[in-house]
C-alpha cells in the first residue's frame, strides 16, 4: 500500500538527470523561500523553507493538493510565491480534466485569500486586501497553468497526429497491396477464360482431325500429340491460374471484371464470334436471341460474354463434338443468358489410349457466380434431365453500378498501367489526416489576455484604491489648524477622515507621552515628510467625550 502511495507521490523517470532536476530545483526555491521569509521578518522561515522544498517534490504526483497547500502557503508568508508558479505550471499540464482543474484553482486563490486575510486582518481594507491577492493569484498561479496547458494540448495533438500520420501510412500500404492483389486476380481470371477458351477450340479441332479418315497414320499421330500439348497447356494454365486465384483471394475478395480503361475484349456484340468460333471447330452451335433487344451496361454485357466463353469451353471440354444452344432472352427488367448442351456423343474412330480426361481447375463456375454478382446478377449451373448441362445467368441490364474492375479509390487507367500505383492513391494528411484541427493555442492565448487584461484592471484599481486609502489616512495641515483642543470629539471624528491603520500602525504608540486615560488617533500629516524612514505624524487624544490634545511630529517606522 505504502510503495503504491509513495509511486502516485513521487512518480518516475528517476534517472540521473530527472533527479539531479528535481532535487535542485527543491534546494533552490527552499533557499529562496527561506531569503525571502527573513527578509521580511517571519519567524517561520524553516517551516516554510522545508515545506517550500517538499511541495516542490510533490508536485508532479499531486498537482491539485499540492496546489491547495501551496496556496495556503503563499497566502501566510511571501517566501512560497515562487514555488506557486512552478506548482501553477504542473497542475495546468497534468491535471486532465478541466472541471478539477478549475475547482483546484479556485479552491486554491479562496485559501490563500483567506489565509491573507486571516493574518493581517485591520491592517488594510478587506477589498484591498482581495484585489491584491486575486491579482498575484492570476499572475504567479493562473498563467502559467495557462501556459502548461498549452504546452502539455500541443504535445499530447503532435503525438495523435504523429500516430494519425502512421496509420494513414500503414492504411495506404494494405490498400496498395490490396490492388496489387486484386489486378492479380483479374489477369487470372482473364487468363482462364479467354487463354481456356481458345485452348479448349484447338483440343477441339485437334480431337477432330485425329478421327479424319483422309489422314495417314503419320498425321494422325502428329495431330493426337498436338491435342495432348493443348490439353496439357490448358492443365499447366488452371495450375498456374489456380495459384494467383488462391493468393489474390487469401486477403481481400478479388472483384472480377473486364480490364479497366481501355477497350473491352466482348459484350453482345463479341458472342456471335464465339458462336462461329465454335462451329468453326466442327461443333454444332445454335444461336437464338428472344424479346425486344436492348442495349445493357458495358460491364453486364461483358459479364454475358464471359459466362457464353466459359460455358462453350466447359460444354467443348466435357462434351466434345455435343450440339450447345446459346440463347439470349430479353426479359423487362433483365437478361437471361443460357447455355444448354446434351451429353457427349459416342466417340467413333478413336484409337485406345488416344483420350485423356477433361481438365478442370474448378474455377470457372466461381469465377462465373463472382461476375454474375458483382453486376447484381446470379447464375446457376447444373444437369439436365436428359443427362446434359445447363447453365443460366440473369443479370440486371443497368448492373449493380460501376465497373467492378474499377476501384474508385484508384481511378481508371489505361490497359497495361499499374492501378495500384501509388501516385494514384488518396493522398494523406500527414498532419490531420484530412481534417482541420483547431490548435490549443488559441484557447490559452485567449485564457492568458484574460488573465492580463485582468490583472492590469486589477492594478489600475488597485492604485486608485491605495490613493483613496492613502487619502483616507492623510490630515492637511489646514484641518489640522481648524481643529481646537476642547472641541467635542464628535465634531472633531465628524472633521477628520475615516483613517487607515495600514498607513498608520507603524506610528501608534509614538511620538510625546499622550495623556493619562485618553485614546488617540494617528493620521500621517499632509504638508512635510521627514526623509528616509521618517514621516509628519498627527495625532489626536480624546478623554471623556473631547479633545484634550493635539500633536504634529516626526515619526519613524
């Protein structure tokens, strides 16, 4: 309990230099507190000498009560007013909360008031009294919290900015990486589809030849091993393609699409040419479009394109030499794309051993699902009754908005051109990170012209009201002559003014013997001032209801 109590008092860094400071600046204003209580002729100079040096120690782990008994301090004696603006200077900095720290403040200037006043209670008036310690409250306590404060907002907002600043840097770095992932993804999926496709003919065409009957054996042989290379191709190509599909989606989901910028390689218009494509490779292809033709968004219509692409290479693949149908259906709200084919015919003429397996990578009906999706779209794909395959796709004919191979945090660019440039990333703020933040100078510059403005009207007040005081305790030397010995003393209090003892205790009891059983007034005489520690001093003795005497004189304080 002891160590955890002794930690929140006197916390760390207790290195070398942290407490060479700490124990200097203890001995210094210890020092200067007890120079500063005996010249000014306090007998508890060592109390507060040690206590200025303990508060001082303090400070750091308990701003706010070392605030309160610094001030109780400073409010007996003038030795702890130095100490007062260290202790001003720590609570603004490390006291957080601003309601604590205004209740502290102003708990502190209520006890150093009351503790003056306590004091030196008739020795001057009470407003006097006031204005002067809530003018050296603000100046040795209030700025420099002001100050502190300041101090301590600009440190704690340069480190939020500082870690903001790190966090943009890191953020624009896993965005980066992202895009480089996701145009990783769309070179593979654009390598399966079209490279596929385009093996998936020549196995075709191959497949065709070796059964022709007009070749010789030779040529047959030579077409079989070009078969077996397409088809080994196609392998080679879905392993390579399969591995930057699982690397681009292992962190980000990969938005499939066409190339941004640039011409697109299909739409509508590009399905006709994989329909001749397909007979021109002996396969049977029936094409058919249904409803009103309408024109849909570019990336729904390259998503049409990719799904016929994808469905006639899968349909050559598994079914070779199958008639496919291809049909287009324009529906109100949307287009149907359906590829159907029956399953695949007998082989005849086809040497033992000559067939290999159909290649599949199983990325092609994702890859078709993930466009559908991201135009808003879905496909489905399964058997048919008669034992055949189908696959279907309904896509909106506005899309799900935007090309969803443009990120919009890169903008497009031309074919060939890295998107994930960082030149073409969103610039950061290295300070505010986008954001205007209103710097903490301006609410202590405004706390600290307060504080001035108030201390200065404070000091003019103060000087008019020492002259009024001053005023007060002065008798002209011409009311002095007016007044009579024998004159009652209610004329003579009703003549004289009101007097002040803070300009006057010095000289009572002074000056020639007054007369026995009287009670005397002193006023500081308005027409001669001795030098140096001297001062005309008139007094007025009053003994059962009149004046009985009257004296002007030199007095020393």
């Amino acid at each position: 309990m002891w160590r955890t109590a002794l930690r929140t008092a006197l916390p760390g860094p207790w290195r070398l230099w942290p407490v060479v400071r700490e124990a200097g600046g203890a001995l210094l204003l210890g020092a200067l507190a007890v120079l500063i209580d005996v010249a000014s002729h306090e007998c508890l100079w060592p109390v507060f000498g040690v206590g200025t040096a303990v508060l001082f120690l303090l400070r750091r782990g308990l701003p706010s009560t070392v605030l309160l008994l610094t001030a109780v301090a400073a409010g007996w004696a003038a030795g702890p007013l130095p100490l007062l603006a260290c202790v001003g200077w720590s609570a603004g900095s490390r006291v957080k909360r601003v309601g604590v720290l205004a209740g502290s403040f102003a708990g502190a200037f209520l006890l150093m008031t009351a503790t003056g006043v306590v004091k030196d209670a008739g020795s001057a008036p009470m407003k006097l009294m006031i204005g002067f310690s809530l003018g050296g409250f603000l100046l040795l306590a209030v700025l420099p919290a002001l100050w502190g404060r300041y101090r301590a907002q600009r440190r704690a907002l340069l480190d939020a900015m500082r870690e903001r600043n790190e966090q943009l840097l890191r953020e624009r770095t896993m965005v980066a990486h992202q895009a480089r992932l996701r145009e990783r993804h769309r070179i593979a999926q654009d390598m399966h589809d079209s490279l596929g496709h385009q093996l998936a003919l020549i196995s075709v065409h191959s497949g065709a030849l070796e059964v022709d009957r007009t070749l010789s054996d030779r040529q047959r042989e030579a077409v079989g091993v070009l078969r077996l290379a397409a088809v080994a191709a196609m392998r080679e190509l879905r392993e390579v393609v399969g591995v930057l599909h699982d690397e681009s989606t292992a962190t980000v989901p990969a938005p499939v699409g066409p190339p941004a910028g640039g011409g697109r390689t299909g739409g509508l218009e590009g399905i006709g040419k994989l329909v001749e494509s397909s007979r021109a490779a002996g396969t049977p292809v029936a094409f058919g479009e249904d409803g009103e033709r309408r024109t849909p968004a570019a990336n729904v219509g390259h998503a049409a394109y990719r799904i016929v692409q994808e469905a006639l290479t899968n349909a050559h693949k598994h079914a070779p030499g199958a008639p496919i149908t291809v049909s287009l259906r324009y529906e109100p709200d949307a287009l149907v794309v359906e590829v159907v084919n029956p399953p695949a015919p007998e082989p005849v003429g086809v040497r033992a051993g000559s067939g290999t397996a159909p290649v599949s990578g199983g990325q092609g009906l994702t890859g078709l699902r993930e466009r559908a999706r991201l135009v808003g779209g879905m496909v489905h794909a399964g058997p048919t009754v008669e034992a055949g395959f189908r696959i279907a796709a309904v896509l909106p004919y506005e899309g799900a908005g935007g090309d969803p191979a443009v990120d919009p945090a890169f903008g497009p660019g031309p074919v060939g051109e890295e998107p994930w440039a960082l030149d073409a990333l969103p610039a950061v703020d290295g300070v505010t990170g986008g954001r205007r933040r209103r710097s903490p100078a301006i609410g202590c510059a405004v706390g600290g012209a307060v504080v001035l403005l108030t201390v200065l009207g404070l000091l003019v007040w103060g000087v008019l009201a020492f002259i009024g005081a001053a005023n007060d305790a002065t008798v002209e030397r011409s009311l002095y002559d007016s007044i009579q010995e024998g004159t009652p003393e209610a004329e003579v209090v009703g003549r004289l003014p009101a007097g002040n003892g803070f300009f006057t205790k010095d000289y009572e009891g002074s000056g020639p013997t007054p007369p026995a059983g009287s009670s005397c007034r002193y006023f500081l005489a308005g027409d001669t001032t001795g030098s140096g520690s001297e001062d005309a001093v008139a007094r007025f003795c009053f003994k059962d209801g009149v004046l009985v005497e009257k004296q002007h004189y030199l007095g020393r304080f």
